[in-house]
C-alpha cells in the first residue's frame, strides 16, 4: 500500500511539487511532439480547432484556470481528501487493506463523477442515457487520477495528468486524440514510475 495513505495527509506536500512540475512538463511536451508528428502525417501542421475557434487568449485564459484552479481543487478534494480519508475509514470497517483501498477508490470517484451533474445539464447533456454515459467516463477518469496519485504517491503529478486530460492542452491535436494520447502516457508512466 502506497504510503500516502498511512497517514492524515491530503497530498499537498511542498517536496512534491518540483517532481510534479518536471513530470508534467515532459507529458506536456511529448503531447506536443505526437501532436506536430500527427499533425504533420495528416497535413501540414495546423493548431488544434479548439485554439483556432477561439483566439488564444480565450483558450489560455481557459488553461490557466484548469492548472491554477479546477485541477488543482478537485485533486485535492476527491484524491487528496476523500481517497485518503475513505480509506482511513474503510480500514477501521474492514480488515483487508486491498478491499479498504478499492472501496475508497470507489466511493471517492463515485463522489467525484457525481460532482459533475450540475456542470453537465448546464452544457446542455440530456437526462437519461446520455448523462448516465458521461458520468462513467467521468468516473473511469477519476479512477485513472487515484490511480496516478497512488501510484506516483504524489498529487501534483495527478493534477497535471487532470489538467492533460481536459481542454485545451494540446495545441495541434483534436481533445479524442489528445485524450488517446494522454492515455497512453499516463499508462506509461503508471509503469515506468520509480
């Protein structure tokens, strides 16, 4: 079990962001190299539609938010907060610490993707099946940030791969792509972490 959940602690440790920032930057940058390579493959490069339909400064208005406010606030609410207090708790309920850890993940990313119901009838997703679909997605997405946080014990680094995982990070890619792209990083680093 990943030490970060044997104690009170919410992630936000000082001596992680400087790990956090270089592993996001490198994610960041390979997004970048695959998106000019792809981009290049299919045409010439162009940026992405999402930094064409707005003017830049609207699309990096909405990046700084996502990695000074959205990202950071959810990660340490829903994987910080929730993930590492629910297993506190689910340990003093069941005995076996994998069974603890799978339901904090659970109910904490269950907790997350129900966050996101009011957001998603403002954009317009119809009630039913639509929105039902969109909140496993958003759940399988939390569950991928636990997954980071547990694995890299460091909550920044899930903080960026949030932030990745949203618009507009990539400049030349389409957000399917980008979101395949990103996927496939973070399945990397997940196994190439230290």
């Amino acid at each position: 079990m990943p030490q970060i959940l044997d104690d009170y602690h919410v992630g936000l440790d000082r001596d992680d962001l400087r790990d956090g920032i270089i592993a996001n930057g490198v994610l960041w940058v390979v997004v970048q190299l695959v998106g000019v390579v792809v981009s290049g493959i299919t045409g010439p490069v162009t940026f992405s539609p999402l930094w064409q339909a707005i003017e830049s400064r609207g699309m990096l208005s909405n990046l700084l938010t996502e990695v000074f406010g959205t990202a950071p606030m959810k990660e340490a609410v829903y994987r910080g907060l929730f993930l590492t207090q629910g297993y506190l708790l689910a340990r003093r309920l069941i005995d076996d610490r994998r069974a603890s850890l799978g339901l904090a993940v659970v109910g904490s990313q269950l907790l997350f993707a129900l966050a996101h119901i009011p957001a998603r009838l403002v954009a317009g997703t119809q009630l039913g099946l639509p929105l039902w679909q969109d909140l496993l997605i958003t759940f399988v997405l939390g569950s991928i940030f636990a997954l980071v946080y547990l694995r890299t014990g460091n909550l920044f680094v899930a903080m960026g791969v949030h932030v990745l995982s949203n618009d507009p990070t990539s400049l030349f890619l389409t957000q399917p792509i980008t979101r395949v792209v990103v996927g496939l990083c973070v399945l990397i680093l997940l196994l190439g972490w230290p």
